[in-house]
C-alpha cells in the first residue's frame, strides 16, 4: 500500500494541479504537488531502511495489462534494495527540485501546468523502477520521455526550445527502437516479459544463436546491445547523446531534475536491473565499457571550452554518465548505482546553484559575463563550491567515494577494455576538475563583467530556493561517507542479492580493495592538477587561456563545436530525411504511382476519347464519304467470300 | 436473443431514421435542418445503445458465428445471412460508437443540404454494419460495393475544391479491385455451388494455383481498400476534399474494411495462397510503414500528413495479419480498432480548427497553444497515440505486432520497429508547427478554446484511447478464440503442407 502511494500520489497531484491548477488558489497548488511528493520521500527512506537490512523483494501485482497468447504481463509494484534506492533518489531531489521551482518559476503566469508536468515526470521515473516486467518499464521509460518533451519545451515561444524538446524526443526515440528489439528478441526466446521469469533463463539464452544472412548472433549478445541501445538513447552516450546538452533550454529545475536524478539515471537503471543478462554477456559489458569511458573522455573535452554556465555542467553529467556506464561495464553495479546515487545530489545542487546564480544575474548565462558574484551572492557561492568539491572528488565528500570506487574498479575488471576505461577516466578526472573550477572562478572570482544595469539589481535567491540548496549541501558532504558501505563493503553480496546478480567469477568489488597504492590516488592527484592549473589559468595569469585558444585554434574550435556532432547528424540525417520524403512524395507517388496508375489512366481515356470525338465532325459530307467507304468494304467482303 | 433479429435491427434502424428525415418538409430553413440533425443524431444513439446488447449476449469463449439469421432469397441463389464473430463485433461496435460523433462534428459546420447530407450517412453506417455482419458472400458484395456510393456523394458534394478529382480517384481505384472480386467470387458458386461464407469454406476444394490467382483477385479489393502501398494515393486526396466527418469514417472505418476483407475471406479460404503470398505482403507492408512515414514528413497540409500516417499505420495491420499467430492477428485487429479512434480524433482536431482558420496549410498555424490550451492538451495525447506511446491504446497494436513479426522475420521486425522513430518525427513535427512558437498569423490571436460540443466529442475518444492503453484486455478478449481459430486452420494447412513436401 505504501509502495502504491508513493508510485500515485505524484499522479495524483499531477492531474489535480494540470486540469484545475487554474481555478486553485496559487498556494494550494503549490503545497499540493509538494506534499505529494514529500509524502512518497518520507516512504520510501522507510522502504530504504527496511531493505537495507537484508534481502528484501516483494512484488505487489495490480492488474492484468496486456495478455495475448503466450504473452501476459499485468501492471506491478516491485521492490528491492535497487528498487528502493533510485526511489530515494527519485523522491528527495524531486521534492527539492519542487520546493526550489515554487520561488523559481514564482513569475511565471502557466506555473501551474509547470508543477503538472514534474510530478507526471516523477510519477513517470517512479513507475520504471519499480515494475517488475519489461513492458512496465517500457512504458515509465516512455512516460518520462514524453515528460521531458513537455518540460524542455516549457517555454514554447522560445524556437530553440522546441527544437531542443523534439531532438530530446527524437534521439531517445531511436533509442527506445532498440529497446522494442531487445524486448522481441528476449520475448521470442523466453515467451515472457517478467524480469524474474528471463532472468531465470539467462544460461539458456546465452547457449542459443540465430542466424541473418548466414551470420550467426548469440541470442544473449544481442538482446543485450539492443537493451543496451535503449540505455544509450536516455542516458545520453556517445552517438545518442546530442540532446542532452540542448535540453538546456528548458527552465533550470527541469535540467536538474532531467540530469540528477530522473531520465538519465533510467539507462544505468535499466543495466543494473538485466544485470542477470549483461553479467553472462561480456563481449556486450566490454562494449558498455569502451561507450562509457568514450563518452566520459568526450563530454569532459567539450565541458572544457563551453562557455554557458548550464551547458558546463551539462557536459559534465554526461560525462559522469560515462563513468557510470564504466562501472557497468566493469561489473561492479553497485559502484554504479552508488555513484548514480551520489552524483544526483551533487549535481542536482550544481544546477540549482547555476539556477541561483542566473537569477542573480538577471537570465545571463554567459560565464564571461558574469565574474567577482561571491561577494555579492555568498550563500550560492558556497554551496557551488560544495558541489564542486562534490563532482571532482575532494576527499570524504561523496564523489570521493563513488567516483574512485569506479576508477579502482576499472582498475582490477576483468572485461576486455577495462585499461582503455582506467586511463581515460583518470584523465578524465583532471578535465572534470580542470573545467568545474573554471566555472568557479570565471563565475564568482576576478573582475566582474556585468553590466551596471543588472549588476545593480543582483539579489541572493529567495529563501525558498536556498533550502533546497542548503539540504542538497549537506547530502553531498554526507551521503558517500554514511552509505559508502552498503555498497561497497564486503557484505555487499548479502545485501544485494535479490536486486543485482554477480556471475561466480565475479570478484571486482571486493578486489577494489586491494589495489595498488598508485591507483588508489590517482584521481586525487588528477584531482588536485586540475585545480592547480585551473587556478593558473583562471586566477594568476588570466590571458592564458585567450592564447592556448588562439594557438590552437582548430582544436579549440573542435571542442568548442562539440566535436561537430550535431553538425554531422544535421549533414546525414536531418536534411536527408526530408530530401527523400520529398523525393518519394514528388516523384515516387506523384509522377510513379498516379502518373501510371488513375491520373495515366483517365489520361489516356481521355485520349482515346477526344481522337474517337474528332471523328464526329459534323460534316454530311463526311459521313456519307464514310458510309460510302463502308458500304464498298461490305460489298467487296461479300464478293470476296463468294 | 437469437430470434430478435437483433443484427436486422441494428443494421437497418439507420435507415429507418433516414425515411424519417425524408419525411421531414423540405422547405430549406433551419427548423428543418435542426429536425434532420436531431434525427440523425437519435438514430445513430439509440442503434448504438443497442449494438451494445450485442456485446452483453456475445459469447467470447465461441469462435464461431453468432446471433445468426438465415432466409434463403432469390430462389436460392443466395441467402440474406447474417451473424458475428469477434472480428465483426468490434468493428461494428466501433462503427456505431463513431458514427454519432460524426453527426457532432458535422453540426455547424455543413450548411447546406443538411439533410440529404445526414441522409448520407445513416444510409453509409447501413451499409458498413452490414458488411461487417453479412454471413452471405454476395450480400457482403453489395454491401462493401455499395458504400462506395454514399462516400462518394460525401466527397463529392461537400467536399473541398479539387472534390471531383479526389472523388474519381477513389471511385476509379476501388471499382478496378472490386470487379476482379466480383470475378472470385463468381468462381467461388460455381465450384462449391453456395455462397454462404460457412458452406464455401466447408467445401471449398481447389489447387494451389487457382488458390493464387483467387487470393490475388481478393487481394486487389482489400489492399485498395486498406490501402497498401503502392495503391494507397487515393487516400490523400480524398481526405484532403472530404468534410472532417466523410475522413472520420474513411479512416476509422472504411480502411478497416480492407483488413477485415483479409481476417475474412482471404486467410480462411486460401491459406496455402496467404501462406504463398505473406512474404509480398511482408515487403508491401514494411515499404508502406518506411515510405509513407517519410513522405508524411514533408506533407504541407495537414490533413495529408495525417492520412499518410494512416498509410503507415496499416501497414502495421497487414504485417501482423499476416503473421499467422495470434499476438499478430490480434495485435492487427487491436491496431485497426485503436487506429478508428486516433485518426477518428485527429480528423476531428484538424476539423475543428478549420472550422476556425478555413485553412489546412501547417505553414498558416502556430502559437495555438496559447489561445487553444485545451485544445492542445488533446491534440498532444491524440499525437502521442499515433505515436504509439506505451500507455495508450496505438501502442498495444503495434507492440503486439512488432513481436509477432519478430517471430518470423527479425529482418522486418527491426524494420518495422524503426516506424517507431518516423512516426514521432512527423508527428511531433506538426504538433510543433501548429502549437508552439510565435504567432505569426494574425487570426489565431483571436481564436476561441474548445465549446461544450467539441469537449463532449473529444473527451470520450480521449478517454478510450488511454483505457483501452492501459487495459486492453475487453478488446482483446473479444477476438482471442476468433483468432485463435483462424490461427489453427492456418497452422493445420501449414502442416498438411510440411508433410506433403516430407512424403515427397
């Protein structure tokens, strides 16, 4: 009943507060949508600590959905501890994300319809972790692509908003494709839908091969890439990843909710669920691998160079989804979701604390135009600060924990890559550093270069926007030191083992503790370089950087660019499905098909006609010449037969 | 309830209230209009309530014909038989349950000859029942022939401008399959000496040839009617002419007359044929989903752009038809029913603002949300349901079908699936081009929000389509042992002919 309401009662308030958020007096609709999705926050640490204490996995059937055949599938509440830690996740930043948007979005006259779509987003994310079959999940995972549609499009007047949202819904499209595959493959082979029913099976499936054009694809593999396209498509990985950073364009909540702790978490999600699959499938683990580290190696390059403050920080969830897909990859799922649940936290409070700041500023989002805030704004000051040492991984705080945990397990994985992955986050960890505090400085320190104007009008955010801020701080100090051992200690088998399945030769977490003195410090030192070179840039010799950027002007622009994916994908896919629609509609129905088939024909009829009709001329004389005509043809016929 | 007649009943009742409106003084003012309308209006209502007893006495467990009546006519050439089974049923209720809508829509916005215009279409809901429900193959002949006239008249009188081109093409397309039908049929007395569809298929004994060239002359009725590509031009054009109400029944109904022409004649009677020709219609289907969702992207005029989508969306209906298991029939016949109730509403939105802009150039809108936000509310859940979102009802059809072809072909399964990404981009596309971003024509400033008549029209559609999303199951009770027993004479023929080619 609890698990009920915490998956309803976000609709609820969704369709109280969408269709009559108008008539409602303001506050009611406010405290409404609040209540009812603090209320779920309340339950579900009350499920967290129930299922914290040992292996706990109920599943509350709600009613058929979808029999067919062989297929049956019904709606349904499941619950484990993975179940129950993204339900943490999902219900604290949403609440915050709700409290903050009160003082946020206070000007804007559809407010109303903005709180509608949130907590149909959370209701959304709530219902893909916790369905227990894939169509279920299938369902949250379009329910949040949707939500993502109408929030980033929020402000539809603005032309770039709605490109960005039907790109959003578009690029998860063609990762959702992947995902209707993987659900046909593995229903194929296993008549089912039900996690616990495929999971059971997943031995069978690997030993089974299909064959397309006489090549022969192992069942398991390839149900797995497809799942894993899905994964790709909402979690924003390289090649699928284009519209994660235009997602911007929506109202700040929306980003942090969008990039901490729904939608983009659901591909992790997805992963750590089929661990029974992925785990026996370790070509497709090694591919998750190489994407991840991929991914984690690219968006950090572009963060580099990026010069609006929620686009930064943008490329850097990317990024850190990369160094989750790594951890995936390596075999360590709980290092995954751990960092999933850390990195929420942090980041929700680095695009809350970015949404602060272009309050202050009066919407300027430009960091070159901002510069010398923390005077002026200390409260956000400091709490991006916090979240900074967050992301790059400053000792105790939470991205310590989680981030070298990804690192170390990279580290000692037994999947091929599992090198390629070590080296590129490492890396990776002194751009992270290197490019959150550019941010900083550019931001809050130097000169400022704001005009009068707005510099006049600057003001510390409300304080119902700094709550939210204040608790996020304080959960990202706290949560990697407090949590760090249900994750990663040594019982960590007992307690996850009816969320996570780990093969027998599985061994990467309790191998992490193990490794060598270099490895485990290395991020930090990576950590440390990238401030000190930040601090080099940024603060002691500003022209630096104009220089490096002029130097290397090809590569500066690459980055800058993004590596011209989007200018790629515009170039092969954009411009060409309407070439060809055109074509196929000017040429291929217009001239091809009607112009053979009626238009062709009833020409032709017509031809006929008008050839037949000038033979009725009108003329006495030429019908008596014809008749005359006749009758000799007759009469020779007749003769001649004789 | 056997001995009520109740199918007669039904059938004909909406040609009784088009006597009615003929009694009705004609002397061209509005009281007249008025009454012709209420008539209408309470035919089709009241035939609905009581096509709805015919849900309550249905045995769902009994694959065979039910509430059947027999009178031998025309010294016994034929019979005047009718009778359901599951794959009748829905479409009937769906017919009836559409129809009143359509008599809604049409209320203010047909001006002239109101009342030969609902005279139109109470004849048309006559004959479409009784296509669905005759159990005589000549009596379904003159019946799936004879809606073409009141159609046509549709099209052709209030249509748009170019009606008369778009109103011959129709005609010119349907009339060339039908008479190769015609034809089949013929075949079809002769050599079993019956035309009831039960005795034909008890005694039905031909070779594989003439199953093919029997199968192809059906073939070329139903795939028009469907359409299929590459015969599926006609459906734009006479769209884009016919009056919002005339494309509510084209592709709610009519298209359905195609698949249920195959679920009908061409699977039970030629199985060795259907089995013989799937891989055609494999390919005809997968071109359409591709085809006509690209060429439905660059469409300028909406309604276009809708039907196109309706092409694609049948393509969906033939693939799993022809997959010859039940997730694939029943994912079919699914997607038929869901397909008569989006593209019913979405021809329904197009229709109301029309009434409002009299344009139909996507080009023209813009902005509505802001004037229109109920309006765009339905409209984006309409749009999501052609879109096949999980959750309502577009997407259990095409989910069944997806994983019913994967059963026999990955290859069109995967290409089938990628109608998935098509179909969001064309329909996003025109959400976007209509609702959002500045307003650029100047008449939309002043655009009204819905009236009490559009939201009671939209309202009960919209309902529907996330009830039957979230639980299909009535539906899909309805026709599972109708679909199971076609499954079994199929898979019974497939085996007959697996171990005829072991004997040899």
């Amino acid at each position: 009943m609890a698990l009920f309401l915490i998956v309803f009662l976000p609709l609820l308030s969704s369709l109280v507060v969408g269709f009559f958020g108008k008539k409602l007096n303001l506050m009611l609709s406010h405290s409404l949508s609040c209540l009812m999705i603090i209320i779920p926050f309340f339950l579900s640490l009350y499920f967290l600590k129930l299922t914290l204490s040992g292996s706990y996995h109920i599943v509350v059937p709600l009613f058929e959905w979808l029999s067919s055949g062989d297929l049956i599938t019904e709606w349904s509440l499941r619950l484990d501890l993975l179940t129950s830690v993204m339900l943490v996740v999902v219900t604290s930043v949403s609440s915050l994300v709700h409290i903050y948007s009160i003082g946020y979005m206070s000007h804007d006259p559809n407010q109303t319809r903005f709180f509608a779509y949130l907590s149909f987003f959370t209701f959304a994310m709530l219902i893909l972790v916790t369905s227990n079959n894939f169509l279920q999940l299938f369902f949250g995972w379009e329910g949040v692509g949707l939500a993502s549609y109408l929030l980033i499009g929020f402000w539809h007047k603005k032309d770039s908003a709605n490109s960005a949202a039907m790109k959003a819904f578009v690029v998860n499209r063609v990762g959702d494709f992947g995902f209707l595959i993987g659900l046909a493959i593995l229903f194929f082979y296993t008549s089912s839908l039900d996690f616990d029913i495929i999971f059971s099976m997943n031995e069978q499936l690997s030993s089974n091969t299909f064959s397309i054009f006489n090549i022969d694809f192992n069942v398991l593999n390839t149900a797995c890439f497809f799942l894993f396209m899905g994964a790709m498509g909402k979690s924003a990985q390289l090649f699928l990843h284009t519209w994660l950073p235009d997602a911007m364009e929506g109202p700040t909540p929306v980003s942090a909710l969008i990039h901490a702790a729904t939608m983009v978490t659901a591909g992790i999600f997805l992963v750590a669920r089929c661990s029974p699959l992925f785990e026996m499938s370790p070509s497709i683990l090694s591919f998750i691998t190489y994407i991840g580290a991929s991914t984690a190696f690219f968006a950090a390059t572009v963060a580099l160079v990026q010069n609006d403050i929620k686009r930064i920080v943008a490329y850097s969830t990317c990024s850190q989804l990369g160094y989750m897909f790594v951890a995936l990859g390596s075999g360590a799922y709980q290092i995954a979701i751990f960092h999933l649940f850390t990195h929420a936290f942090f980041k929700a409070l680095l695009f809350l604390g970015s949404g602060s700041v272009i309050h202050a500023v009066s919407d300027e989002q430009d960091i070159r135009k901002m510069g010398g805030l923390y005077k002026l704004i200390p409260f956000t000051w400091i709490v991006m600060l916090i979240g900074t040492l967050g992301l790059t991984g400053a000792p105790l705080l939470s991205g310590y924990y989680s981030k070298d945990g990804i690192i170390e397990a990279a580290f000692v994985s037994q999947t091929e890559g599992h090198f390629y992955a070590f080296y590129l986050l490492v890396f990776s960890a002194l751009l992270t550093s290197f490019y959150s505090w550019r941010l900083i400085f550019l931001t809050f320190n130097g000169k400022s270069n704001i005009s009068t104007e707005i510099f006049s009008k600057i003001h510390e955010s409300p304080k119902v926007m700094l709550f939210p801020l204040m608790v996020l701080s304080i959960l990202t100090i706290f949560s990697g030191i407090y949590f760090v051992d249900y994750f990663m200690s040594h019982d960590y088998q007992f307690l996850w083992q009816t969320a996570i399945y780990l093969s027998e030769s599985n061994h990467v977490i309790e191998s992490i503790h193990y490794v060598p003195k270099w490895v485990k410090y290395s991020p930090l030192v990576m950590m440390v370089l990238g401030l000190i070179t930040a601090i080099i840039f940024y603060l002691i010799y500003p022209n630096i950087p104009k220089i490096l950027s002029n130097k290397f002007n090809p590569l500066y622009k690459f980055l800058l660019n993004k590596w011209y994916f989007d200018e790629l994908y515009e170039l092969i896919f954009v411009r060409n499905i309407s070439r060809i629609g055109n074509f196929l509609s000017n040429f291929g129905d217009k001239r091809v098909i009607d112009g053979l088939g009626p238009d062709g024909i009833s020409l032709r009829v017509m031809d006929i006609a008008k050839q037949v009709s000038r033979i009725q001329t009108g003329y006495i004389y030429h019908y008596a010449f014809a008749m005359l005509i006749g009758l000799m043809l007759f009469i020779t016929y007749f003769f001649v037969r004789v | 309830m056997d001995n009520w007649n109740l199918l007669s009943i039904i059938t004909f009742l909406p040609l009784v209230g088009a006597l009615f409106i003929l009694l009705i003084p004609q002397n061209n003012n509005t009281s007249s209009e008025r009454n012709s309308k209420s008539v209408a209006l309470w035919t089709s209502l009241i035939t609905f309530l009581i096509s709805l007893l015919l849900l309550i006495g249905f045995d769902t467990s009994d694959p065979s014909f039910q509430f059947v009546e027999r009178i031998v006519i025309a010294d016994g050439l034929m019979t005047y038989q009718l009778g359901v089974d599951g794959f009748s049923l829905v479409f009937i209720i769906l017919t009836t349950f559409l129809i009143p809508f359509c008599i809604l829509i049409s209320w203010d916005s047909i001006k002239d000859r109101v009342e030969s215009y609902m005279i139109a279409f109470l004849v048309l809901e006559t004959l479409i029942i009784g296509t669905f429900s005759s159990l005589d193959i000549i009596l379904f002949y003159l019946f799936f022939e004879s809606v073409l006239i009141p159609m046509f008249i549709i099209i052709g009188v209030w249509g748009g401008q170019r009606k008369v081109y778009s109103a011959f093409k129709f005609f010119l397309y349907t009339l060339l399959g039908s008479i190769l039908m015609l034809a089949a049929i013929i075949y079809l007395y002769i050599n079993t000496g019956s035309t009831e569809i039960l005795l034909i298929n008890e005694r039905l004994n031909i070779n594989i040839s003439t199953q093919n060239i029997l199968w192809l002359a059906f073939f070329s009725s139903f795939a028009v009617k469907l359409p299929m590509w590459p015969v599926h031009t006609w459906l734009p054009d006479a769209h884009v002419e016919a009056p919002t109400a005339g494309s509510v029944i084209l592709a709610a109904i009519l298209l359905k007359m195609g698949g249920y022409g195959f679920l009908r004649f061409s699977l039970p009677f030629f199985p060795d044929a259907s089995l013989f020709f799937a891989p055609l219609i494999f390919i005809l289907s997968i071109v359409a989903i591709i085809y006509t969702s690209l060429v439905a992207f660059v469409q300028t005029d909406m309604k276009k752009l809708i039907a196109y989508s309706s092409v694609a969306h049948m393509g969906f209906v033939t693939l799993g038809i022809f997959t010859f298991n039940s997730q694939g029939i029943q994912g079919a016949v699914f997607q038929m029913f869901s397909h008569g109730l989006i593209s019913a509403a979405l021809f329904m939105c197009i229709g109301i603002v029309y009434e409002r802009l009299h344009t139909r150039l996507i080009s023209d809108y813009g902005g509505l949300v802001s004037n229109m936000p109920h309006f765009a509310v339905f409209f984006m859940l309409f749009t999501m349901a052609n879109i096949a979102l999980p959750g309502t009802s577009g997407f259990i059809g095409e989910f069944l079908t997806i994983i019913a072809t994967f059963k026999v072909s990955v290859i069109a399964a995967v290409l089938a699936a990628s109608g998935v990404i098509l179909s969001a981009v064309y329909g996003l596309f025109l959400y976007k081009n209509m609702f959002f971003g500045q307003i650029t024509n100047e008449a939309i400033e002043i655009l009204k929000d819905l009236n009490n008549r559009e939201k009671l029209i939209l309202i009960p559609l919209a309902f529907l389509v996330i009830f039957f999303g979230l639980y299909p199951s009535p539906i899909i009770n309805l026709i599972s042992s109708s679909s199971e027993n076609l499954v079994d004479i199929l898979n019974l023929t497939l085996n007959d002919n697996l171990s005829l080619e072991l004997k040899k």
